[in-house]
C-alpha cells in the first residue's frame, strides 16, 4: 500500500492537484467534448439507471455460487439473461459451462472480446448479510459474481447502443478459473480449445478483476508482466533403505533432499537476474517411517512463480541441472515433472497505452493506480497467449464500510458501488477501442 499511496501522491502531482472530473465540474464553460462522449455520457447515464439491477444481479449469482465445472445453475441464468437482452447469438456449453455471446454494432468494425469468469471457492462464508451464500461450504470468495454482473451490465447498456458500436462485441463467460477437479479439463484453456477465440476470432481482449486492497471508485493496472505463472512441481529423490546407524551403507534421501531444497533457493537468488522476480517454493517434504532408518526415497512438491516465461522455462531448466548436480555427488537419482498451471498474464504495452486515456477520463486520473505485478495467476493468461491483452483491476474495498478482507477469505465481500464503475470502465473501454481500431486498422 505504500507504492500505491506514493503513486497516488506523484499522479495528483502531476495533475496538477485537481482530478480531471474535478476541472469539469467546477469550469464555466462547457470542456470540449472528448471524441467518445457522446457514448461515454449515453453509457453514465444507462450505468447509473441500472445499480439497483446490478446489485440485484450479483446478489443472486452470489446467493448461489458453485464450484469450477460445476457452474450449471450459474451458466444458465447467464444464458437466460443474455438471451432476455437480445444479443445476436448465444452459444452455451462452451468448455463445459462457458458462454460465448456476441454483439454487433450497426457499423461494420473489428471484433474485440471481454471474459469474465464464473466459479466460486469451497470457502464457509462467515458475513452476516441479507445475500449470504445459501450454498454451504461454496462461497464467492474472489469476486467472480462481480465480474460476471460487470459483463452482463456492459451486454445490457450497449445493447442498446448498437448505432454506436463500430464492430462485434464477443462476450465470454469462463467456468473453473480456479482450477478444474483433478482430472477434468477446463478454464480458458478448455474454451479456447473449443473455440471460443475463433468466428469471429476477436482481435484483443480485456478482463477484470475485484481487488480489495483498492479503495472503491479506483482502477489498478499494469503494463507487460502482470501476474506470475504457476507451475505445480513433483520431486522424488531416490537414495537406498540401510541401518540409522550405518548410513555409509545406503545412501541418504533426507540428506540429499535437505541440499536440494536449499540448492532450489539459490537459483533466484544467484543464477537468475534480480529483476526477474521468480519464487521458488516447496511445500511438502515428505520421508521415512522410523527413527532408525534411513529412508529410500523421499518426495516433495512445491510451486515455481515467474513474470516471463522465457525466465520461466529458464527456471525448469536450471531445476533440473541443480537436482542432477546435488543428487549424484551422493550417488542418489530423482525424479522431476511439471504439472503447468497459468501462464504469465502478460498486459500487452500498446494495448495498454492506448485503453489508459479512456479510464483516465471515466474514473479521473488520481483514481487510476498503477500496481506493482502479482505473484498470485490467473487463466486470463491464455487468451493473452494468443491475442493482445489487458486485464485490469476494479477497486471493491471501503475501509470506512470495513470492507477489506482479501482475496479466498470466508469474510471477503465487495463494496457494491464498484459495479456501476467497472460497467462504465469496460463499456467505455470496449466502444473506444472499437471506434480507435476501425480508423487505425
Ligand atoms: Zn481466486
Ligand atoms: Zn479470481
């Protein structure tokens, strides 16, 4: 929170001291009309009239959340509503319980899609508010349903407004962002592998995501590496069962795996440039039965994080020469694999320059907070690999409210307020960049 303030305190700086909302209010004259606004005050407007709905609808998706792939009830409402606001087309069961919808403009343009994610966490929530979870032991404990409501807001207000729309809007809605059951396929890799970017194959792509560390009202963002990838890890370390007492005898598998862990340590502290952020953790140590044995194997797990996946496939590889290394100077063997979780969600720089002015002017530029990246992944990361992307933070904190808590908590919520913000946000976002991309193809 420290950058955040500082940053705040240089952005106001440089802005004179005066958000920019604040200029327009207070002047005389009317400003001259930014090349948007007519849309941009059709989309406050539309925005505005719709909160009560917009809080109805994520109370409801709140009231019922359900676990990755098994978004069935979720996947319905969204599709009986979407179908109710009259979009061109309406696919279901699209990587399970994923929804592609499409909106198109009156005025032929390019195609640009928005993703919002749909599952929930097997989290008890603790809040006491009249649309606690009536789904015991699932809760949605990362904002999903804010998401999904944001989108929804956006696929109503520009229905309306197709004489505005130069080009085709294409909605995604995405089951298991948290991960499919062990076993199961799913998420954006699922939806992408059927589909879900092709006919029309969109030409970018914008998310969100809630961030409670945000005061409500403000939008958070960074440009390139934004969230790490993850990468689960399996590390046996084979040595030979002898005598406590005689370990000459065998060879020592905790030994070995004591080097190890603290040899793994070394590679983003010694081998990788310092600023490459990597993090190396392992998470489980698992070995022997008995005091007095040596055991004969020994198994760990742990998680590799990294904001570039050159550095990332560097890091696997560095892995597999430090273990090799430390394993046979005791004459022990191991076993490595990689269970690739998300890739690195990386903010495309230009795509990311040419959307700053647009949430500049909805939200005013001291609301606009550039972050530091995140350690924590996300599926959104998928879709980056195969078009420009950008995914952004809507602020849902209000610590006047006492609405802090973090991410995966059984007491996380969001300030309801940030719904009419992040609609305005990303229709703006969405009509923009349509209306930038006809004229610059
Ligand atoms: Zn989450
Ligand atoms: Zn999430």
């Amino acid at each position: 929170m420290r950058l955040r303030n500082l940053l705040l305190v240089a952005m106001v700086l440089a802005a004179g001291a005066v958000p920019l909302t604040a200029q327009k209010a207070g002047s005389k004259k009317p400003a001259a009309a930014p090349p948007a606004a007519t849309a941009q005050d059709e989309i406050a407007k539309a925005a505005e009239t719709l909160r009560p709905q917009l809080v109805e609808w994520r109370r409801d998706f709140h009231m019922h959340p359900e676990l990755s792939n098994r978004e069935e009830r979720t996947s319905r409402v969204m599709a009986e509503r979407l179908k109710a606001i009259g979009l061109d087309e309406v696919k279901t069961g699209v990587g399970k319980y994923g929804i592609v919808a499409l909106l198109k403009g009156t005025k032929p343009g390019p195609v640009v899609a928005v993703r919002a994610d749909i599952d929930a966490l097997p989290i008890q929530e603790t809040i006491d508010v009249p649309y606690k979870s009536q789904n015991p032991g699932v809760k949605h404990a990362c904002g999903h349903d804010a998401h999904m409501t944001v989108e929804l807001g956006v696929a109503q207000i520009l229905s309306k407004m197709r004489d505005k729309i130069p080009g085709t809007i294409k909605f995604i809605f995405q089951p298991a962002e948290e991960g499919a059951p062990a076993g199961e396929e799913g998420g954006a890799k699922l939806m992408i592998k059927e589909g879900a970017l092709e006919n029309p194959k969109p030409q970018a792509i914008f998310g969100l995501h809630t961030i409670p560390a945000l005061e409500v009202g403000e939008i958070g963002y960074m440009s390139g590496g934004a969230m790490a990838s993850a990468d689960r890890f399996f590390l046996t370390i084979h040595g030979k069962k002898t005598h406590g007492a005689m370990p000459h005898m065998g060879i020592d598998p905790v030994l070995v795996a004591a080097h190890c862990v603290l040899a793994l340590q070394s590679i983003p502290s010694r081998r990788i440039n310092s600023l490459d952020p990597v993090v190396i953790s392992v998470g489980a140590v698992h070995g022997g039965n008995r005091y007095n044995i040596i055991a004969d194997e020994v198994k760990m797990e742990g998680t590799l994080r990294a904001l570039n996946e050159e550095v990332r496939g560097r890091v696997q590889q560095m892995m597999r020469e430090t273990l090799a290394g430390i394993t046979s100077a005791y004459g022990a063997t191991f076993e490595l694999s990689f269970d690739e979780g998300s890739a690195v969600t990386y903010n495309d720089p230009k795509l990311v320059e040419e959307t700053l002015p647009t949430m500049r002017r909805v939200v005013g530029d001291a609301n606009l907070i550039a972050l530091r990246p995140l350690m924590v992944s996300e599926d959104f990361s998928y879709y980056g690999k195969v078009i420009p992307a950008f995914f952004y933070f809507l602020a849902v904190g209000n610590k006047a409210k006492g609405i802090d808590a973090n991410w995966h908590t059984p007491d996380f919520d969001i300030d309801e307020e940030s719904l009419v913000v992040g609609v305005k946000v990303m229709a703006n976002v969405l009509v923009d960049y349509l209306e930038f991309h006809q004229s610059h193809p």
